[in-house]
C-alpha cells in the first residue's frame, strides 16, 4: 500500500483515544515519552527521551523520518502504517500520525500519535465507525446491564415496537414487549451471564407491540459483555425477524405430517377426520368435511349441482366436544342455495373471506333449535372453503375456520390449504374406489357362502366367517355342508390364495366344483384328486405354469379339507390339500388333532392325495378351519397355535353356534390379517329303529318278499302313505341288481328327513336311464324311480356299488314318532 493510501485509511480509521503520544524535537529526536508509549514499546523514559525516532523504527522505516520531520515543519502532516522496534526486540506494526505542535517562539516540534493495530484485519475500527455499523444495522440490537435493564438499543429494534432507544433504558423486556415469553428469554441472558457461554439461534413465537394481530416468529443471540477485570457487565443481543421463514418451515411440517397421517385406512369417512385433524390446531380452529353422499358408499361421484347432499364426514375444533359443530358425523349437512359451500362445490374453485360478516346470512339450513348459527354467535371470523376434487371429480368440499386465532386467512393459507385437501382428496378417491370394489367382492364372496347351513340328521353344524382388515382385502376362505346320499353328509372348509373380486371368483368356482363332485359319491382323495386337475387345467389353458413362481392363476395354489361322515355306522373318512388338519373334540371336551396326511396344494403338483377313516362317537364334533384361525401360520408355531386352538375349542358354550363365535372371538382380531373361516360339526348317530338292512338272495323269487318287506317296515314307521312308490322303487332296484349283476345283493331302508331306498350289489358298472319308446318292451324301470323319487344315483364301494333313491316325507308321516322295529 502506498503512502497515500495509507494516510487516507488512517485518517478514516485512526481513534486518537486510543493511541500512544510521544513528542519529537526539531532534529527528529524524542523530547518527550509518555506511560501510554512506554506501554506500547516497553522503553522507559530515561532509554526514550534524547534517542532518534528512527532508532526506535525497523530499517525500511528509518529512513524515513527526515522527510517527515520537514513535513511538519512545513505545517503539515502525515499518517500512515510503521514497523516499530519494541525493546524485547520483536517487531510491531502501528498505525502513526504525524503532525506539527505549535509553540510560541520556541522550535517546531513533532507530535507522533501511535496506535496498535494488534489482530485486526489491516486496523482497527473507531468509534465512530462502529456506532454507524450498530445503529445502521438492520438487526435488532440491545445492551442489557446485568439486571436485564436495557442501557442501550439501536433504531432497528423500534420496529419490533416497544418505542424509541430512549424509552427503553432503565426498563426490562417484559414491561417492553409483554406479548412475548419474556422468562423465557431472561431465563437465556441469566445463563449467559453465569456462564460466559453465547447462546446462538434462539427462536421464540410471540406477539410483538407493532404486530399484536398475528404471532411473529424471531431468532436471537445473546453474548455477554465483560469489564477490563473480566467481570460480566450485561448481555449483548441480536433479534431477527424469521417470521416468513417460520411460517414456511410449518407448512412444510404440516404438509409432512400430512403425508404421514392422511390415507392410514382404506376408508372414506377415516381419512376425511384425519383431514380434520391435522389441519387442527396448526392451521386452523375449526374445519369441517362434506362429502357426496353416494361416496360414503363407494359410489361414482356424479356432477355437482346444488341439489346433490352432502353429508359430514369429518370434524375438529380446538374446543372439545366441537361446539361449533350444527350438525355430527354422518349427518345430512345442507347449505343455502347460493352460499360460498354450494357455490365452491359446484364450481370447484376455492373461496376465502379474511374477515366473515358477523351479521351474514347463515349458510346452513336445518338449524338445530335454540343453536345459533351466524359467524358472531359461532366466535367465527375468517374462513376459506376448498373444494375436494380428484381425478377432475368434486368429491365435496372442506371449510376450514378461524376462532381463536386473530390473524385471518391470506393467499399462502389458502395454497397450503389446498395442497391439503389435494392430499386428502387423492387418498379419498383412493379408498372410495376400495370400498366399492370390496363391497362388490363381499356381497360376490357372501352370495357365494352358504346363506344357511342344511338341516340334517346326520349333524349339527355351526360356522363363523370374518374378513380380512381392510387394508389387505378380502380373501378366498369358504366352508360347505353338502348333503349327500344315505344320510351321509360332506363337510368342506377351503382357501384360496390372494384377495379381492378375483379371489372370491375363485373361491366360487371351487365350491362349485366340489358341490358337484360330491354329488357323484366319490371318496375324499378323488374328490381332491379331480379338483386338483380341474385347476390345473385352468392354469394351463390361462397361459400359466402352475409350477412357476409368482404365478396369477387365482385358484393355484387353493388349499381344502374334505370330509364324509356317515352316521349309520359313525364312520368318517377325510383328505386335505396343504389344509391344516381339523380338530376332534370328544364327547368329554378333550381337544385331539387328526393325523391327516397332508396333500399339496391344488394346483402345484405332487404326490397323490390320501385319506383316513377313522370312527366318530355320537357327539363328537368335529372343527375344520382355515389358517387364519391360527396366530399366523408359521410352521415353527404350530405347535403354539394348536394349543391356543385347543384350549379355546374345549371351553363349554350354551350351543354349537355360540361355540363357533366365541372361538372366533377369541382367537381372531376384529380386524385380521387373513380371511378366518370355521366350520363346527356334531356328529349324530341314527338309531337301530331308523335303519333297516335285509340280505337278499340272488333269486328273482326274491323281488317280491323284497316288496313285502319293506312295506311292513314302513307301516312299522308310520309311512304307509309312501309303500306304492316304495314297493316300485324296491322291485325295480332289486329286479335290476339281479338282472345285471352276481354275488350277494342286500336292500336297506333308511328314515331320516328323506325316506331313503339302497339295494347293493357287486356289480361294477352303473346303469343308465333310458327314454324307452312305446313299442318297447322293458327299458322302462329307472325312469319309473326317478319319477316316483326326489333324486336317486349310483354310489361306489370297494366290493361293489349301490343304487339309491330318496323320497320325501312331507305329508308322509314325518311328524309322527317312528314305530320302534321288531
């Protein structure tokens, strides 16, 4: 820097307060010292007076001092930067000014003005400077003394309110700004008066004197000031407006919670609360949700008019119990044709009112008696109304209020408010669309279930279903009580994998199957066996592999148990396809799991299916159910989750149907993962006078005391009003059994809610009805039967077959007591 330069930031710079005086002769020799010299440069006055000023000066510097000397005898002067020799030797660089002292009559002297420029960045700033910097700052600063009085403030903190500097010394923040928290901040500059430590970015939320409309949001420092002894004099602070800043941080915040909260349920009416809520009390006071009505229901939304309801699906108010609330959750809310709630729904455009008209016409109609309900007698006064709109579609429309809060609604508010709602009105559509869809499969998957369990001799049964949590959907789970021929009766409990319309499609055609491959009387490992190739052909014919992973063949994959139970001789027999196992419960409550060989899945391949039979005591039951009635299915908790199965099936109940809700209950979650499906069955065993059994000879000399026979057993029964048809059905099935068949032939009659006729024999083919013409002379036998019968068919048996034929006891004796057999 050049001499000039260096006068110039001295002279702009150079406190004279703060410098070192030393006086110079005409020779430029030191003619007086001073303590303030002494200080700086460590020489005393006896090693100072008398010495050459250049001899105090570092070599570059010396040379100098002649043509400053003649400068000030000319009655100028200089000012710039020197190096300096301390006595310890080192080197120190100063800002000096030069200039002449006048005496009268006496030799024009020099007085050197020296000034430490210590660690500042070039020099050091004057006084002057710095109360520019402090008073022309436009942050907010303030001296406290050490009893938080203010000694000093500059201009810009007069608009925060509070007055001028000078009103404010002598008086503490509180008497200053009492809408703020001032314990709060006094509690800040107490600890940084004990412990020295800054504080750095301190918020607070608060009402300022020139703002007391609307809550501020500022940011301040403090940092304590210390005397020369190092002794705390007061708090140093700095106080910056952040109010903007704040105000988007909690939109920001809001708009995240927002994110987090809205759309937890796949439901309509819960996703229109948590809108309520999360905009209470951040944002607003009090905020309402309209909704279409017909998407409470899963419905399309159809063109908003002015005639289409709306209904409350949501609210929140700062006040408990929401006082400000005309009409409740699910009410019809209806607004005045014309009114900003109508207007925003049927054009879809937003409406906002900073300040509401307390005399205003109501919006509502249908007031509650003696409820008022004008914006002054609802403490109301600034409002916004947006409409819920997705995919182009009003949904209806959310109002949100202001009460407690002075500051009315601006244009940001209103964005913010919409960007809610567009949030919100997403995960309504969303969940709208779900319930319709799950509606539609509840009411296919219910259609599909039976409607009523059958009543029949041969058990008692009771089932409970329960759907999936709704976040998951409904699933395939299904049960079956199929009658079938000589009393037996097909109990069926199935699942198929995957949710919804799909699943429940599925499930529908799985039962249908099984429905008709029970009614050709075939075991438990066929029926598996030929469902199991129904499936699979239908994987094969969608362009699936049942085998490849991630397959979308809905019913690949299905799990079932089949089981037949006989309640003449109480035999039962079961198979299971990757099902679990059903539960036994004696007649004395203890709980037992069949050893069922597990078959896989239908659909996936594998080994063939097996069965078991096994023997039933009268009053036994017997408790198939789907997985989900366990914890979760894993295999390592098997064992868990069948004792948990265990002690709830061997509770006590009033009847079977209560049995099957409590073990539901309390076992499964109102809201499961997994489709739950349990169907209970107690056994019953026929009586000895309910069956009939006759071994036949293979004679047709036979037919007749074949007839004969079995009409006494029903007047025995009291069924003589069925012994013609009877005598038809038995003379035909035995005639045919001998006609077309050797080996030994046995007839048995069977009295239960049907009359059933059963003639085995050891054929192994099954005759067919045939439509004979007039000029034929036979043929004309099976026709007979199924015209004088209910329903009648072959069933297969190891050693052979059986033909059977029912017959209805309505109006045939059904209500009388049987007569006991002979």
């Amino acid at each position: 820097m050049g001499a000039f330069d260096e006068q110039d930031v001295v002279r702009r710079w150079f406190d004279v307060a703060d410098a070192a005086p030393l006086l110079l002769d005409e020779r430029g020799a030191v003619a007086a010292w001073t303590g303030d010299a002494a200080r700086l440069l460590g020489y005393g006055p006896a090693d100072a007076v008398g010495r050459a000023f250049a001899d105090l000066l570092a070599d570059g510097d010396a040379a100098r001092v002649p043509e400053l000397v003649e400068r000030c005898r000319a009655g100028g002067g200089w000012a710039g930067l020197l190096t300096v020799r301390r006595r310890d030797g080192g080197a120190l660089r100063v800002m000096a000014r030069i200039t002449s002292a006048l005496d009268t009559g006496g030799p024009a002297r020099c007085l050197v003005l020296l000034s430490e420029m210590g660690g500042a960045p070039g020099w050091d700033m004057s006084r002057r400077v710095l109360e520019q910097m402090v008073a022309g700052s436009p942050v907010g600063i303030a001296v406290v003394d050490t009893d938080l009085r203010y000694v000093w403030s500059n201009p810009a903190l007069a608009r925060f309110g509070g007055g001028p500097p000078a009103q404010r010394l002598g008086r503490r923040l509180r008497e200053v700004q009492p809408g703020l928290d001032a314990e709060g901040i006094e509690a800040q500059m107490h600890r940084v008066l004990a412990t020295g430590e800054p504080v750095v970015g301190y918020e607070h939320l608060g009402r300022v004197r020139s703002a007391p409309h609307r809550e501020t949001a500022h940011m301040m420092s403090f940092t304590r000031l210390d005397d020369d002894h190092g002794q705390p004099m007061g708090v140093y602070y700095t106080v910056v407006d952040i109010t903007d800043r704040y105000r988007a941080r909690c939109r920001l915040a809001l708009l995240d919670r927002a994110g987090e909260q809205l759309g937890r349920t796949l439901d309509v009416t819960h996703t229109a609360q948590e809108l309520a809520e999360v905009a209470v009390p951040e944002f607003a006071d009090f905020v309402t949700v309209d909704l279409l009505d017909c998407v409470l229901h899963g419905a399309e939304a159809p063109g908003a008019t002015e005639t289409v309801p709306l209904r409350r699906a949501g609210q929140q108010s700062v006040h408990p119990d929401v006082p400000e609330a005309l009409v409740g959750i699910g009410d019809v809310a209806s607004y005045r044709p014309g009114s900003p709630p109508v207007r925003a729904l049927v054009s879809g455009r937003s409406w906002r009112k900073e300040r509401l008209d307390p005399p205003a016409r109501r919006w509502a109609t249908h007031i509650p008696a003696g409820r008022g309900a004008t914006f002054l007698e609802l403490g109301l006064h600034s409002a916004m109304i947006v409409p819920i709109r997705a995919r182009g579609v009003t949904l209806g429309v959310t109002t949100f209020f202001r009460r407690r809060r002075q500051e009315p609604f601006d244009e940001e508010d209103l964005g913010l408010a919409e960007d809610l709602v567009a949030r919100a009105a997403v995960c309504m559509d969303n969940a709208r669309r779900y319930t319709r869809e799950r509606d539609a499969a509840l009411v296919l998957q219910h259609n599909l279930l039976p409607h009523r369990l059958p009543e029949l001799e041969a058990v008692e049964a009771a089932a409970c279903y329960r759907p999936a949590d709704e976040l998951i959907g409904l699933g395939g789970d299904w049960y079956d009580l199929i009658p079938l021929s000589g009393a037996r009766v097909a109990l069926v409990v199935g699942e198929v994998p995957g949710h919804g319309i799909g699943a429940a499609a599925a499930m529908g055609r799985l039962r249908t199957a099984v429905r008709t491959l029970a009614a050709l009387d075939l075991p438990p490992e066929e029926v598996l066996a030929h469902l199991d190739d129904l499936v699979s052909s239908t994987a094969w014919e969608e362009g699936v592999r049942p085998d490849a992973a991630g397959t979308d063949a809905q019913a690949v994959g299905s799990c079932c148990v089949y089981v037949v139970y006989d309640p003449v001789d109480g035999r039962c027999g079961m198979a299971a396809a990757g099902h679990p196992a059903p539960a036994l419960i004696a007649p004395d409550g203890a709980v037992t799991f069949v050893e069922l060989p597990q078959g896989p899945a239908l659909g996936v391949g594998g080994p063939p299916f097996e069965s078991v039979e096994l023997d039933l005591a009268e009053g036994s039951t017997l408790a198939l159910h789907t997985d989900g009635l366990l914890a979760r299915g894993e295999r390592w908790a098997v064992d868990a989750d069948r004792e948990r199965l265990g002690r709830a099936l061997g509770r006590r109940a009033e009847s079977l149907e209560l049995h099957c809700r409590a073990v539901v209950e309390g076992l499964v979650p109102s809201r499961p993962h997994d489709d739950v499906a349990l169907l209970m069955a107690r056994t019953r065993r026929l009586g000895a006078h309910q069956v009939a059994t006759w071994e036949l000879a293979h004679d047709p000399a036979m037919v007749a005391d074949a007839r004969r026979t079995a009409v006494r057993q029903l007047a025995e029964w009291g069924l003589d009003e069925l012994a013609f048809p009877t005598e038809l059905v038995v003379s035909e099935l035995v005639t045919n059994a001998i006609r077309y068949t050797g080996g030994p032939i046995r007839l048995r009659l069977i009295r239960e809610r049907s009359l059933v006729c059963e003639v085995f024999d050891a054929g192994a083919t099954a005759p067919h009805l045939r439509h004979p013409r007039t000029t034929d002379e036979g043929g004309r036998g099976l026709l007979l039967v199924s015209q004088f019968t209910q329903r009648w068919g072959t069933r297969f048996v190891p050693d052979g077959k059986i033909l059977w034929a029912e017959q209805s006891l309505t109006g045939a004796g059904r209500d009388r007591p049987p007569h006991p057999t002979t």
